[in-house]
C-alpha cells in the first residue's frame, strides 16, 4: 500500500510539473488569478478537486 501512495504522489509531482513546463505564461497567470481568489473561493476548488479526484480513484480501483 505504501508503495502505491509514493508512486501517486511521485505521479502527482510530475502531473502538476507539466503546466508550467509546457505554457509557463498560462501558468503565471493561473497562479495570479488564484493569489487574487477569496480563501473561501480557494477552498471550495479545493474541495471540488478533491472530490473529483476521489470520485476518479474510486472509478478506476472498481
């Protein structure tokens, strides 16, 4: 089990590397529209994500 949490998060590192690696602009300009959300907007597309990611490992383990 321990196995598959470090290759998720390894995967995750690399998932979360392509953006700014393939459009820095795009990705300067996400961050900027984030740094300007409301916490409590930030925390809804985090629990949004989190959510969607859930329903993902769920769907794809079954």
């Amino acid at each position: 089990m321990w196995d598959e949490l470090l290759i998720a998060a390894a995967l995750m590192l690399v998932l979360e590397g392509l953006l700014p690696v393939l459009s820095p602009k795009s990705f300067k300009q996400m961050m900027f529209d984030a740094s300007q959300m409301s916490e409590q907007q930030l925390r809804v597309t985090g629990i949004i994500t989190m959510v969607i990611g859930a329903i993902a490992v769920y769907i794809l383990k079954h």
